[in-house]
C-alpha cells in the first residue's frame, strides 16, 4: 500500500516534455480532507454558476442553457443552502457512511482521498481519525484496473485474491479476507473510479456487482468514488447508498496545502519555502480566475508546481498554458478514436488545442458571448465534423463518426468540457473558455489574420466596456506584453467622458489590471506617468462622488493590489507620491466622513510605493502638527497601516486618543487601535474607558463599535453596551450601542424589550429609527412586529420615524393586505415629503401590476408640493413603465414646466439615458442646455449631450457656446472641463483653453483650463511657460497656487522649477500660495541647501493656523 499509494503522481503535472522537475511528495504529508455535501442536486452546472448561484442566488437569463430556467436554480440553490459542507472524514465515520457513494468533478480529489485513507489506515499511526475510521482494514480496488479482461468474470473477492500472488502484492488471501469482511466494523473497502469504465455497459455491471458485494458483507463499510458527469444513482440508490458531493476546498484548506507542499518542495530550507507559500497565496488572493482554479486540489497542485518556478499572476496565461496542456496531453483521445474505427485519423496536442479554441470562439460569438459559457450539443458536433472534413480530409461519414466519438469524450472523460443541461456542453472552469478565448485570438493575431488596429480597436476598444471580456483582455496583454504600450493607450482614451457619468470608469480600471499583468512593467516608459495621472484623477474625482462604493470597492480589489504588487519599482511612483504629498491629501481631506475608507486606500498606496523612513517622519508631522484635522486623522491612519509591527506605533497611538485635541483623530486612532492591536492586554481597558469618558460623541461611537466587534464574548460588553444604549447623553452613541445589541445578541431575552422600549422612549428619531429597523429584520414573525411599525409609520412625530417604518412594513409584507392601503395613504396624506418619497418607491418597486399605482405617480410626478416627491415620482416611472406612452410626454413636460430645477434636470438626465434614440430629444437638451432659466438644469442637459452625442457636429459647437457665453461660471467650467477632455484632437480645443487660461474669466475657469492643458498638452512648448506666467502673475493666489502645483509635480526636472518654487515660496504676497510653494519644495527636494530654512518658516505658519483654529473652536 505504501509503495503504490504512497506518492503523488506528479510526472502526470508536468507537460510531457518537461519532466524535469520530479520532487518526491508523500499523500499523508500534503493532504488536506476536503469537505463534502449531502445528496447533490442532479443538474450539473460549470463551477462559476455554482458559485454564483451559491453566493446570490442570481443568475441572468443569458448565463442558461435554454433547458433550465429559473424555477429549477431556485429549486438548486435551495438545495445546496439546506445540506451544508462537513469534513469528508467525520462523514465516512459515521453509522450512515457504512454505504457510500462520492461523487466530484475532475481534479477534485476522489482518488487521493482513497489513496489517503488506504495509506494511514494500512500504516497505523500518526494521522488523527475519528473514531469510526480508526483499526479498519483497508482494501482499495482500483476499477480501471477491474475492468481489465485479464480479470473479467473474477469476483471482487477472486480479483484481490491473484493480486495478493502477483509482484505489486496489493490484494489480500481469500481466507484472511473472508473472515474479517464477515466481521461487523472491521474492513473498509474502497472501489476507486467507477466513472474510468468508458463502456457504460461495464460500469452498470460493475455497479450492480458492488452493491451486491455490499450486500453479500454487511458489515464492511463501503466507499464508491465516481465523477458526477455520467453517473447513474440507481443501483446505488435501491441498495441504500448515500450520496456525497466533494466541494471546491476553501482558503483555510488552500492555506495548509501550501504549507505542506513548499515545506517539502523546499527541504532544508524554511524561509525559500515561505517566501514561495506566500507569493502563490498572494496570487491566488488577487485574480479571480486563480482562484476559481485553485478551489480544485488537482489544478492548486498544478498551481504550486508552476510556483517553483516562475511568478504569479503576472505569468497567468502560463499557467493556464501549462495546466491546459497537462490535461490535453493525458487526454487520450486518439487511442479512444481508433478504438471505434482504427482508420480514424491520430490527433495530437496542437490538433486537440486548435479544437478547444474553435470552441471558445464559438462561444464568444454565440448570444450570451463570453458570459454564458455554453453551446448546444448539435453545434458542438458539427463543429466536429466540419473540423475533421476540412482539417483532415474526411468523408462525411467518418467524419461523423469521429465527431461522435470526440462529443463522447467530452462528455465522459475529458476534464476542459462537461455537459450540463440535457445535451448543452460548457468548459468546466471558465478559466479555461477564457484563456482558449485569448489564445485563439493571439494566434489569429500572430498568423496576420488580424491585424494591430484590428486587435486595438475590434477587441480593446470594442469590448472593454463589457466585464465578461475583461479576462480576456488581461491575459491577451500578458501574452502580447511588447504590444501592452499601445493596449494601455487605447484603454486610457476609450472614454474621455468618464468625469461625466455615474458608472465606473472602466476604462482606466482595467488599464491599471493590465500594468498589473506585465513581467516588465518598466518598458512601458513614459506612459507610466500617465497611468499615475489617470490613477490621481480618479481619486480626485471623489470629491464629486463621495458615496460611490462601487469605486470604492474597485481600488481594493484592483487598484491597491496592482500598486502593492510592483511596490517602490514602479516608475510611476515619483509621480504619485508628488501628488500625495502636494495635493492628495488636501483633495482627500474634503471628502465626507463616509469617504473615509478612500482616503485609507490613497494612504495604502503611498506605503506601498515608499516604505521608507522619510515618509514614516513625514506622516508622524503631518498626524500631529497639521492645521486641518481630516489630514491630521487620514494620516494616523496611515501610520497605523504602514507600521503596525514597531512598538512606537502603539504608544504614539494611545497618545493620540488620549492627547489629540480635535474629536475626528482620536476617533480615527481608536478604531486603529482597535482593529490593528486587539489582543493587547491595554486595548479593551483603553476602549472601554473611551466608550464611557470621552468628551465627544465621535470618540465613544467609534469605542463602542470597536468593542461590538471586537469583544462580543467578553463579559462585560453587554452590560456596557446596554449602558451606553440608554444612557449615553449623544443619540450616535446610543444608536450605536443599539445597533450592535441588534446583531450581535438577537437571542439574549432581553434584546427585543430594549429595542422596544427605545423605539418608543427614546427623545432622538435616530434612535427610535434605529430600532424600529432592527426590530423589523430581526423580528418579523414576531405578533407585535407589525402593529408597531403600523403606529409609528402614522403616529410618529418625527418624518424620519415615519420614514423608517414605512419602509421596514414593506420589507417582506407585499402580502399583507394593510400594506398597500397603508403606502398609498403616506404617498398622498403624509405631510412631510421624506416619507410621501419613500413610500412611492415602495409602491413602485412593490405594486407595479396593480392597476392603480401608475394613474397615482403621474399625479404625485405633476401636483406634489415638494420636488423630492416629484423626482422620485419622475424616476418611477423611467424605470418601471418606459413603455408607457405617457411617460416620455410627461417626462418631456416635466424638463420643460416643473417649476424647481432639480426635477427639471432629472427629467433631462432620464430623457438622455432612456429615450435617446427618439429623435426628439436631442433637439429638446440643445434647447435646455441654452436656455433654462436654472444653471443647474443647463449643465444637465449640456453634460447628457457631451456624453451621448460626442459624434453629433453640434456638440463641440454647443460646449464652445457654453464655455464663453454662458452666464454662469460653474456651466462655464463644465463646459471647459468637457471640451478637454473629449475633444483634445481638435486643433480649436487648446487655444480655447489658452484663452480661458488667461483671459478675464472666473477663477475656477482658469484652474479648470490650466489643469486640462498641464495634464494633456505637457509636451507642448508653449504649456509650461504658460503655467509659470500664471504662477506669477495671475491676480487670484487660488490660480497661482494651483499654477504652482502643477509645475513641480509635472515638471520636476526641469532646470527652472526649483528656482522659481524658491521665488513663490519667499515673495508671493499670498500666504497660501507661499505655503504651497514650500510644501512642493520641502516634498520634491529634501536635499537643497535652502529646503530646512523653508520648512521652519512652514512650521511657524502652520502653528499659527492650528492655534488660530484651535481658538476658533474653543470659541465656538
């Protein structure tokens, strides 16, 4: 057992032709026991709907097959949610694994389990089993081998008794295994791969044989392994058989593996072994698709044998190359070809690859594109024959011969496709349609059957926009990376309209994945600094767009990794941290508390790219002598990020929560603290005194959610967070402490009555709103539920109460006949608008069929008396009834007559979004765009036709009206700001923006002008004369300092910069822009002679502001 089973096979991980690297690998050193599922749903699907399905429930529509809908993956999913993973071990151990079956995909670790389980039960010792396992006899029948006719017709009994008598010695003496298969609980017999018998005629005989066996010896525990594709439960299921379905492993697991198997690929040598463990986590932590590949125990091997070798994510499409052709080459399709008619033609790797590319294009070409992963089996199969008549000649009928017998092997035996649905074929792992995706175009690229424009243009710039293409993308630049200069090109410009839209700006987000897939990042040269400027574009687009956590979450998964990844080689840096230190954190200190986080992320980049000393120093000044608070608490911290393992950075912080004067720094250092140092033994005393002590609201909120979270087992933190709930003099703390009793103890008796009292006690509406949504998601069954939240959505005082109920009835309650009365009556009678708003959303996403909810919001969308209730009215119906003939005319009413210029301009906006291919709209926004009354509303219709009609001829016309004509500075701007960034080409667009440059316009025209030309036009000999003619002599210091910035971040080397930062730093007569001049300076150059003079006079002047606005508060 130990000399057969003992070892991984890992000659059958490499490619054929590179065997080289053979390393001895134990299975009871590296296994790690998967986790399993009772009784899996009969329907397969490819593993990214699984998980998806698992994850949302979600599914769109283009993702089917057109035999399944959406009924039978409700069905699923609930399914899958009822029977919850469990370690396949305990399973096996239990009375009701005496009958088995183990089902899995490929790969997912049905033979190594056996292999596992043979080894430790023969060896005795070592490994920990539950007890149901441990002294059990261990038979392992390999099938395939069964199945050989040198065996046929032996019994199982038969087959281990001649193994016993051949060299390998495996079976066991008919006599000794006779008695003890008649013993209850002493043997524990493994039949290994059903699903390897090809023949389905030899597997339902050998199925009936093991149930019969099962039978025959009761007393042996029987364990059956079987991929899932092709298995036939029957048999199994009339002898009493249970069913288990592998799962994909999860981090924990993938974590021990790794472990495991670098300790022994890398003998003797811990800290290469850790250093390797560490960058294959790393990669597969940040790539989706890596992760999807490593959930399966066979591609993580392959994953940690490429580790050795070579880095990842950078080389992805490598290790894609690699595990597709280490399944290819083991995949014998040519034997099985001319097993069913010899004169069938042999196909070797380069054919089977050519066959899957053609797939993935297929694919990619069908309804769903690249999203769905999906094709029909008569597609496939023709596909096939086609392959085989104009690849190799065929006739038609061998062709169909040999096509039929290919679609079988996919379907049976193959590991890249799998059938799912009733004869509709999908790549098992998406992974695998995407690298195949791009490799077929690269080679269509690499043969001249594309061309470059056709490459940059036909698939960058047509498909970016599209998420399901993005893989594709990104692996096509790894493979082209001496291409990657002109994809990074392309991607930057795909949308020059991006400041202008809600959505995310795709463009520039997978421009920086792409720098993220490069081997040699450094070759892009100096396009690096335009992929910073992009990057502090973004970020400084947040100001306008404080709430977007979709952007947010977009620089934690994208952004941050790619930058953390590169680190201090990336030449962007210098860029970056010029911004940083110059300008982000004064763009970041202006966004809103719930900002916050982007602000850490903007701090998370800066470490990466300088781990340094110097830049510690500098956020040690900033954090405690900086004039403006949100700069002081963004970089408390960043320290606390950047340094957590030096002992300084603790007492610092403690000090900062008991010392800081402003309430927003101590907040920010106890949450840091909290997070960053919870098993100190000083921490939760340090909280708990803050909770109860501090001076300011802030301060104990931030306390309070820290001991929530962070100490749910303790104790005390009940009865303190009780305490704070009802007594703390500050509504925050008191719905904080509420709010974390809601969640974090809904079983404790007491809960619901405290909530309850609250809820009707409480002086503050944000405390009584607290709790009533906690009692409405918390209990909703519960008989006084509903009653209450009736009361208080009619009886309440306050709007934000009424509000919050309002909204808490209609969550999960459509049914109850109350409701709609109830939502109907608030949307007309309410007197305040927030909840005669709310309940029109309501009814409109609750009631859209019933027949009385349309006719009621175009009353509320015409004669409300607030424009809040009339937007949300407008809005409705866009949404839910854009069929509706009356909606466009009302909507085209309303962007003309309502008398407040918010709904007007949300009717604009609407017109543009949904109803722009009706010929009259453009005409309409031109006539908004020039002649409402409101700035507001002609900015709206300005930006809708810059954004969807950049091709109309009038559109630059319009935006040049607007930028000189226009009565209003800030549509002055917008228009500036538009014709930059869409129109850069046009040789009228710099002059223009010269001139507003530099003309008697508006300051803010100025700074929009400047800025657009010092980014875009940087090569132009006539820009930087301009900026420093502007830093000079503008006459408003808010245009010099910005002048000032833009010279010593984009034109740092010029001979003439430092000289002129030393001129504005001394004689400007601006205290500002003096101050920014000594900034740039004591960031951009730490070394000049002059730099230590100036950062004195910079201390002075910030020690004057701090003690002026610290007397400014303690006046207030």
């Amino acid at each position: 057992m130990r000399d057969r089973y003992g070892h991984l096979d890992i000659d059958s991980l490499l490619p054929l032709h590179n065997q080289q690297e053979q390393i001895a690998v134990g299975v009871r050193e590296v296994f790690v026991p998967q986790t399993v599922r009772t009784d899996p749903p009969p329907v397969d699907l490819p593993r990214e709907l699984w998980q998806r399905l698992a994850d949302s429930g979600v599914l769109d529509d283009r993702d089917l097959p057109g035999d399944l809908d959406h009924h039978t993956l409700a069905k699923l999913r609930h399914s899958y949610e009822a029977r919850p993973a469990r370690p396949v071990l305990e399973v096996l151990a239990e009375p009701d694994g005496q009958k088995m079956v183990l089902l899995g995909d490929p790969g997912a670790g049905k033979s190594t389990l056996a292999r596992y389980l043979a080894v430790v039960l023969a060896q005795r010792g070592g490994d920990v089993l539950p007890a149901g396992l441990v002294g059990l006899l261990p038979v392992l029948i390999e099938l395939r081998r069964y199945a050989d006719p040198t065996w046929r017709g032996l019994s199982f009994v038969d087959f281990l008794d001649r193994q016993h008598h051949t060299d390998d010695r495996l079976g066991l003496p008919r006599t000794l295994l006779e008695r003890r298969l008649h013993e209850p609980g002493r043997v524990l017999v493994i039949f290994d791969g059903l699903d390897e018998l090809f023949d389905r005629g030899d597997r339902e005989v050998i199925a009936h044989q093991i149930t019969g066996f099962a039978t025959h010896y009761p007393g042996a525990r029987v364990v059956v392994t079987s991929r899932h594709v092709g298995y036939q439960r029957g048999p199994f299921d009339a002898a009493g058989f249970s069913h288990h379905m592998l799962q994909d492993l999860g981090q924990k697991q993938i974590d021990l593996f790794t472990q495991r198997w670098y300790r022994i690929a890398c003998p003797g040598n811990p800290p290469e072994a850790a250093r390797l463990r560490e960058r294959l986590l790393t990669a597969i932590a940040s790539s989706r698709s890596v992760q999807e590949l490593a959930g399966n125990p066979l591609l993580l091997t392959i994953l940690a044998v490429i580790g050795r070798r070579q880095t990842l994510p950078r080389d992805r499409h490598n290790v894609y190359r690699h595990a597709v052709t280490v399944l290819v080459e083991h995949w014998e399709v040519s034997k099985h070809l001319a097993a069913t008619d010899p004169a069938l033609p042999e196909l070797d790797r380069e054919d089977k690859l050519d066959l899957l590319r053609l797939i993935a294009r297929r694919m990619q070409d069908g309804r769903a594109g690249l999203a769905g992963n999906h094709i029909v089996g008569t597609d496939l199969f023709r596909m096939f024959e086609t392959y085989f008549q104009v690849d190799h000649a065929l006739p038609p009928g061998p062709a169909k011969v040999a096509a039929r017998a290919m679609l079988e092997q996919f379907q049976h035996r193959n590991f890249i496709l799998s059938r799912f649905g009733s004869q509709v074929y999908g790549f098992v792992h998406r992974t695998f349609l995407e690298y195949l995706a791009a490799e077929d175009i690269d080679v269509r690229f690499g043969n001249r059957e594309l061309s470059e424009s056709d490459l940059l243009q036909g698939v960058f710039g047509a498909r970016w926009s599209d998420p399901a293409w993005h893989e594709v993308l990104l692996l096509l630049t790894g493979i082209r990376e001496h291409f990657a200069g002109r994809i990074i090109d392309r991607l930057l410009a795909a949308d020059p309209y991006w400041r202008l839209r809600d959505k995310l700006p795709q463009h520039i987000l997978l421009a920086m994945r792409c720098l993220g897939e490069l081997r040699k990042p450094v070759a892009l040269g100096p396009r690096h600094r335009a992929i910073a400027g992009a990057l502090t574009h973004l970020l400084e687009s947040l100001r306008s767009r404080p709430y977007d956590l979709a952007l947010l979450t977009a620089f934690k998964q994208i952004v941050v990794p790619v930058i953390t990844t590169l680190g201090p080689r990336w030449p962007g840096r210098d860029y970056y941290l010029a911004w940083y230190r110059l300008r982000g954190q004064i763009h970041l200190s202006d966004l809103r508390m719930d900002s916050r986080q982007m602000a850490s992320i903007a701090n998370q980049i800066a470490l990466a790219l300088d781990p340094s000393s110097d830049l510690r120093q500098y956020l040690f000044t900033v954090a405690t002598d900086h004039h403006h608070e949100a700069i002081r608490r963004t970089a408390v911290e960043a320290i606390a990020s950047g340094w957590p393992g030096d002992p300084e950075t603790l007492l610092w912080l403690r000090e900062r929560i008991t010392d800081d004067a402003d309430e927003y720094v101590r907040q920010a250092a106890v949450r840091a603290v909290a997070s960053g140092w919870p098993e100190d033994p000083g921490t939760l005393p340090l909280l708990r005194a803050r909770a109860t002590g501090d001076t300011d609201a802030y301060a104990r909120t931030a306390a309070v959610r820290a001991i929530a979270s962070g100490w749910p087992e303790d104790a005390g933190t009940l009865p303190l967070l009780r305490e704070c709930a009802t007594t703390d003099e500050h509504e925050y703390v008191r719905q904080a402490a509420l709010r974390a009793i809601a969640s974090g103890w809904p079983e404790d008796a007491g809960t619901l009555p405290l909530l309850r009292e609250c809820a009707t006690t409480d002086e503050h509406e944000y405390v009584r709103q607290a709790a009533l949504r906690a009692i409405a998601s918390g209990w909703p069954e519960d008989a006084g539920t509903l009653p209450l939240l009736h009361d208080y959505a009619t009886g309440d005082a306050n709007a934000y109460v009424r509000r919050a109920a309002t909204q808490a009835i209609v969550s999960g309650r459509a049914d109850d006949p109350g409701t709609l009365f109830l939502l109907r009556e608030r949307a007309t009678s309410d007197h305040h608008a927030y909840v005669r708003d709310a309940a029109i959303r309501a009814l409109a996403s609750g009631w859209r069929v019933h027949p009385g909810t349309l006719p009621l919001l175009h009353e509320c969308a015409t004669t409300d008396n607030h424009e809040d209730v009339r937007m949300a009215a407008v809005d409705a119906l866009a949404s839910g009834w854009p069929e509706d003939p009356g909606t466009l005319r009302l909507l085209r009413e309303r962007s003309i007559d309502d008398g407040n210029e918010y709904v007007r301009g949300t009717a604009v906006r609407l017109l543009a979004s949904g109803w722009s291919e009706d010929p009259g709209t453009l005409p309409l926004l031109r006539e908004r765009a020039s002649s409402d009354t409101h700035e507001y509303v002609r900015q709206a219709a300005m930006h809708a036709v810059a954004v969807g009609w950049a091709k109309d001829p009038g559109t630059l016309f319009l935006l040049r009206e607007r930028a000189t004509d226009d009565a209003n500075e800030y549509v002055r701007r917008a228009a500036v700001r538009a014709i930059a960034s869409g129109w850069s080409e046009d040789p009228g667009t710099l002059p223009l923006l010269r001139e507003c440059a530099t003309g008697n316009v508006n300051e803010d025209i100025r700074i929009a002008a400047l800025t657009a030309i010092a980014s875009r036009w940087p090569e132009d000999p006539g820009t930087l004369p301009l900026l420093r003619e502007r830093a000079t002599s503008d006459d408003q210091p808010i245009v010099r300092d910005a002048a000032v910035y833009a010279i010593a971040v984009g034109w740092a080397e010029h001979p003439g910069t430092l000289p002129l930062l030393h001129e504005c730093a001394t004689s400007d007569n601006d205290e500002d822009v003096r101050t920014a001049a000594v900034n740039a300076i004591v960031s951009g150059w730490p070394g000049d002679p002059g730099t230590l003079s100036l950062m004195r006079q910079r201390d002075a002047v910030d020690r004057r502001k701090g003690a002026q606005e610290a007397h400014s508060r303690r006046s207030r």
